[in-house]
C-alpha cells in the first residue's frame, strides 16, 4: 500500500508534467482527432471553470461569456484586421480578461444563489451585445473566415490544417495554461483561495481581502476560459453564436461535476466523457442531451466526487 501512496503522491506533486504526458498520448486513443481536439479544448474551459467553482466555491452560470468572448475577438482580429494568430490568441485572451473584471466587479458583491444569477444575466448580455454587431461578429450565423493555414513558430512552419499538428499546437498552450494554473494552486495565494472556500467569514477576520481574492480568482478564471475560446475559434475556422449561450455555460458545470470539481485533472475527464457521450449518442439519437443528463444525475446522486475525484478517494482509502 506504500508503493501506492507514494504513486499517488508523486503524481500530486508533478501534477502538470503527469496531465500533459497522459494528453500528449491521448489523440491515439480517441476515434478521430477532431474529438480529441474538442476534449483538449473543452477541458481547458473546465479547468477556468473549476478553478472559480471547485477552488473558490464559487458557481457561475455566465462562463460562456468568457469563451464566447475570446473566440469573438481573436476572430474578428484576423477577419477584420488581418492580425496574426499569436496576436489574436491575446487579444481574444485579454479581452475575455477584460470582461470578467468588468462582470466580477459587479458579480462579486451577491452571494450564493444570486452570485450564480447575477452572473447568467451578465453573460446574457454579453451575449445581446455580440449578437447585436452582426456587422463585425455576423450575428446569428456567426463570424465566419478564421482561417490560419501555417503557423510559422521559431522558424518551423507548422501545417495547422492538419489534424495532429493542430492537437499538438493547441496542446502546447493548454500546458502553458495548466503550468500557471498549477503555480496559482501552489502559491500561498492558492492557500488563500481554498480557505475563502471553506470559511469566507473566518478568512475576513484573519485579515484576508475576502472580495478581492474573489475577483483577481474571477479574472484568472476568465482569462483561462477567453483562451479557451481563442483556441475553439482557430480550430474551427469560425465563431458560432452558441459559444456565447447560456447552454455552453452549463457543460461547463456538467463537465466540472463529472470529473471532479476541486481536482486539477477532473475537468478533462469530465470534458471527454461528456463529449464522447454526446459524439456517440448523436449517431442513435437526436435526443442526447437525455442521454447525459440521466448520466449526470447518476454521477451527482451516487458520486459526488465525480470519476476522478472518486478514484483519488479510493485510491486514498486503499493506501492508508
């Protein structure tokens, strides 16, 4: 049982070279690499997700908005402004930082179910707001003509038409993404988070800014989710509206609570079992949503933890 504490100890503390390892090999076991890509990205959304929600205890229900946001605007920098796509990714990353602080500094002040509510209104009217300039954004039918063909990095041209190369170019900014993740979890601000987790009150009376601990997690939070969303506009050419709906907002919940909030590699199990779900179930049925949603509720009911956490809970129990 030693040996297994010690695995499981280990991987803790190399917690990022062991996902990226698990990731770098994941293409090859998936049925085609356009799923794969989705999950890389998708569970990068999670992550900014589970860092407000499963770190914070904070729960959103305007996380759309970031992801919407930043696939927006590194979109419209490269159909109407021709810039390249390392400069799109930022814009599309700092704007979406823009916007959770400008929501965070309004969310922040409501508590619980209203943080929640406040933060579905908000993110709705990001979403108007979007839908509104179809001049620059295209409206319903989205914005259209993201194209990056070759991606010139350090001297190598990268075909990014290319399935696998994609993977591994989207990859190597999740990685940057988890490695920052990680270093925030790590630091003593990461202390902090978790204890205004568990005791908001008690962390105010041991001096802790309670509100503004909240915002600068809420800004790194949509910061990681507009990253997200730049990374979704490159790889699929174009910006549908629906990254922006409140629905979109909700797998992030769902994908969260699958995996496992709280736990640094939850959020890309959850985002491949909900994904791998909905990519299977759509060839029986069009009703999928059915299908996952009576999975999630067994999930909630049964494993609270979700699969991840509920196999690091074993795991722990076995090696004690």
């Amino acid at each position: 049982m030693s040996s297994v504490h010690e695995a499981v100890e280990f991987v803790s503390r190399h917690r990022v070279a062991a996902v990226v390892a698990f990731l770098i090999v994941f293409p090859w076991v998936m049925p085609y690499e356009a799923l794969a890509i989705n999950i890389l990205i998708f569970g990068l959304f999670a992550v900014g997700f589970n860092l407000l929600f499963g770190y914070t205890g904070m729960l959103s229900f305007g996380h759309a908005a970031f992801l919407g946001s930043g696939s927006y605007l590194a979109g419209m920098a490269i159909v109407h402004g021709g810039w390249p796509w390392y400069a799109a990714i930022a814009a599309g990353t700092f704007g979406a930082m823009l916007i959770g602080l400008l929501m965070g500094l309004l969310a922040i002040r409501a508590r619980g179910i209203y943080f929640s509510m406040v933060t579905l209104a908000l993110a709705q009217c990001v979403y108007y707001i979007f839908y509104q300039a179809d001049r620059w954004t295209g409206g319903e039918n989205g914005l259209r003509g993201v194209k990056v063909g070759v991606i010139d990095a350090f001297g190598f041209k990268l075909d990014f038409v290319n399935p696998m190369t994609k993977y591994y170019i989207v990859l190597a900014f999740v990685a940057l993404a988890l490695w920052f993740v990680s270093r925030v979890l790590g630091s003593p601000f990461g202390a902090v988070i978790e204890t205004v987790r568990e005791n908001d009150r008690r962390s105010a009376a041991c001096g802790y800014n309670v509100p503004a601990t909240r915002l600068v997690v809420f800004v790194l939070s949509a910061a990681i989710c507009g990253l997200a969303g730049t990374l979704r506009a490159l790889h699929l050419s174009v910006v549908p509206i629906d990254s922006l709906h409140y629905l979109t907002s909700g797998h992030a919940v769902m994908m969260c609570l699958l995996g496992g909030m709280g736990t640094f590699f939850g959020p890309f199990v959850g985002a491949a079992v909900f994904l791998y779900l909905e990519d299977v179930v759509t060839t029986w049925t069009k009703h999928w949503m059915l299908v996952v949603g009576a999975v999630f509720i067994v999930f909630v009911l049964f494993f609270p933890r979700g699969i991840w956490g509920s196999i690091l809970h074993w795991v722990r129990r076995r090696a004690t």
